[in-house]
C-alpha cells in the first residue's frame, strides 16, 4: 500500500506547511480527483456485486502492485500486465474456467466493470512519489482502458479453416436510474470471446472487445483505434447495444447525430458525430447485415425485427421528421434506427470506417440491439431490490444465447 503511505505523507507536509503557505486556487484544481463514474463506487451496490462475485480483491491487489513502482515505466508495466488480467479473468469466469469467486451467476457482466473502475480510480488518484505528469497519468489511464476491455487481446489463428467474426459491447450505464443495471451486450461479449461456433459454413472464432458509454472517449475515437487494424481482417463484425424492451433489433440506418443524452459521467453532448475528415462525412451509413435472414430465422426466445425508422430534417425543412422507411435524398440525420446516443454512434463509426477502407460490398458488418435486460417479478425497486434474481439471470442467459445464435444465422446467410 505504498500509494497510501505517500499520500498520507503529502497530506501531512501540506497539512505543516497550511498556515504558512496558502495553497492557490490552480494547486487545488490540480489535485486528482475521481470521476462521478468512479464515485458510485462507494455506494452498497458495487461493494457487493465485488464481493459477491470475488473481484473485490482485484482493485486491492492492483493497489499493491501499483505501489512498488519506482518510476513511470514500472508502472506502465503493471498497468498493462493486470488490465490484461482483469480481462482474462471476467472472460474466464464468464465461460466457466476457475473459481466462481462467490454466488453471483457466473454471466455477470458487472464485477468487470466494477473492478474496472476501482483500478482507473486508483490510477487517476495515485500520487507516486516519482510524480506523475498529465500526460503520463492519461497514457497509464488509457492502457488501463485498453487492456481491460479485450482491446488488446483480439487474436485470431491463421489460415482459412475459421471464420473471423468481430463483436462489441458496452458497459452498464444509466446507472443513477438504477445502480444495480446490468448490460446484456457487455455479457455477451464476456461469454462469445474467443469462442468458436459452429455454422452450416464451417466454424467461426468470435472475438469481442467492450466500449465505455462516455461521450468523450468516442469522440477520442477510441473506437476507431481499437477496431481499425482488424476490419480488414474478418469475414463479419457486428455492433452490440442493449435497445428495447422485450425485443432484438438489426438497425438498418446509421445517423451522424449525437441526442445529447447523460453518459456515464453524467455528461451530455448534443451534434454531429465528430469524426476524421468531415468534410466527406455523410449523414447516414447502412448495415449490411444479412438483416432480413436474421429476421426471419428462429434465433430464440426475443422477436427480432428489421428496423428502418430514423429521424431526419427533410432537404430544405428545419423541423424532424420520423420516416419509417428510413432518409430520404439530402436529409439531415437526427437519429438513426438505434436513436442518438451511443449505440447508435459506434453503429455510425464502425460501418464508416468499414466505407472508408473500402469494404462496403465485401464485409458484411451493422449494429444489433438486445432487449432490456429486466429484473424478475417483485424485483424492480432500485431502492429495495436486489442486485440478482432467478429471471434477471435467465434473462440474461437468453439474451447471450440469441446473441450467439444471430452470430451464426449473419456466417451462414453472409457468407
């Protein structure tokens, strides 16, 4: 706990040298700080789905680790090596390798983001005593990122004999609404990644990365750095949000609009989707899922529907229109089938860069949204609820498996 120690000792200098020196306004904006994200961690919730689930030693033990290193590079290493842990060990767990670690269903989707964020809190707390500048702090916070989301681990064998399917997910959000939320498309990549499913085209590898919901690492474009080197590498890619209740939906329009609604950090962004060269930036871009074979198939317990509609400003109009059957010529995008918010931006970034690499007519790739994952009957109190119940894990088990099994409907149809 060396990091505690050197903090305890910061404060205690600054607590000696108070009545002497006041401290400047600039001194005290510069003290780290956690995210509004990160400080949901001190409420009950979080504490037990960690310890439920056995992940609570992972931000314990990250601190320790954090705290024997003597310089910037000691400390990249560790960074790198247990965000990588952390991914391996939510995805190991997922797929029943190892212990439990406690009585929290093994598809939880939230001790990884949980512990997550007890690391980046420590992180972006840390007061070594090499010292830490900005740059250094936010490279260290970005590894941390990358590495604990699977960004870093997508690896598929050479050779022709597997499909390479690319899938994404999210983590948990309105998590003010209700603390105890889940993401069934974060699941969902805990349990498809680096799996193999077998398809009437042969096995297909699946591997999956998870995505913050924070408005400003898209507009960092985190997406586009951790998907850009594999596009050009997989036969199929596919988006994954959680949408609507009681229903899956293969969005076939994309819009270049951000709603504005809060992120994870209780952050609001309303505009075009920022993106590398706007000029050539277009309002809309289109799945090319194989939608309507995934449609009709018998994929599961959820209706899946083909959805069109979006929300446009007509050619020459200043007021939004919804259209059903998605833009017409020369409209101005202000939602696309999967609204405005983040679903719908990664949908709109990944589909543009599969454009803009070329690969529109070759890589079929979209956005698919899940249901709801909803709490069982009696359950759905945040305030005296709990944080699991026998339908919120089958319905979250359902969810994973109709995932899998639209993945493979979109290989065989596609291919």
């Amino acid at each position: 706990m060396t990091s505690l120690r050197v903090r305890i000792g910061i404060l205690g200098l600054a607590l000696l040298a108070g009545s002497a020196v006041p401290a400047s306004p600039a001194a005290a904006a510069a003290t780290p700080a956690p995210t509004v994200e990160e400080q949901r961690l001190d409420r009950a919730v979080p504490r037990e789905i960690l310890e439920r689930s056995g992940f609570d030693a992972v931000p314990l033990r990250f601190t320790r680790a954090l705290g024997t290193a003597r310089s910037y590079a000691e400390a990249r290493k560790v960074v790198v090596r247990q965000g990588a842990a952390l991914w391996k060990r939510a995805v190991d767990r997922a797929q029943g390798r190892g212990p439990a670690g406690g009585d929290l269903s093994r598809d939880d989707d939230r001790p990884l983001y949980w512990a997550r964020l007890g690391m980046t809190r420590e992180v972006r707390t840390w007061e070594p005593s090499f010292g830490l500048s900005e740059e250094q702090r936010a490279s260290l916070l970005g590894e941390l990122e990358r590495t604990s989301r699977g960004q870093t681990a997508v690896r598929y064998p050479g050779g022709d004999r597997l499909k390479r399917v690319l899938v994404t997910g999210f983590d948990p959000f309105t998590l003010d609404r209700d603390i105890r939320i889940s993401n069934p498309s974060g699941a969902s990549a805990l349990a498809l990644d680096g799996t193999v499913i077998e398809t009437a085209e042969g096995p297909a590898r699946v591997e999956t990365v998870v995505f913050p919901v924070r408005w400003q690492d898209f507009t960092d474009r985190t997406v586009e750095r951790a998907l850009r080197p594999y596009l050009k590498k997989v036969d199929l890619f596919t988006t994954v949000s959680q949408g609507r209740v009681g229903r899956f939906d293969v969005e076939r329009t994309n819009g270049a609009w951000r709603g504005g609604f809060p992120d994870n950090d209780n952050v609001g962004v309303t505009g075009v989707v920022p993106v590398a060269d706007p000029a050539s930036q277009p309002q809309w871009t289109t799945t090319t899922l194989p939608y309507k074979a995934i449609v009709d198939a018998d994929t599961g317990r959820f209706p899946v529907y083909d959805n069109t509609s979006v929300t446009e400003i007509p050619a020459g109009g200043t007021l939004p229109v919804v259209r059903a059957d998605g833009p017409t010529a020369g409209s101005t995008a202000r939602a696309g089938g999967g609204g405005n918010y983040l679903s719908n931006e990664i949908a709109y970034r990944v589909t543009l860069l599969r454009d803009r690499l070329g690969l529109h007519d070759v890589l079929p790739g979209g956005h698919v949204h899940t249901p709801v994952l909803e709490f069982g009957a009696g359950n759905t109190d945040p305030a005296t609820g709990t944080v699991t119940d026998p339908g919120f894990v089958q319905n979250r088990l359902d969810i994973i498996a109709q995932v899998r099994t639209i993945l493979v409907v979109a290989v065989e149809k596609a291919t």
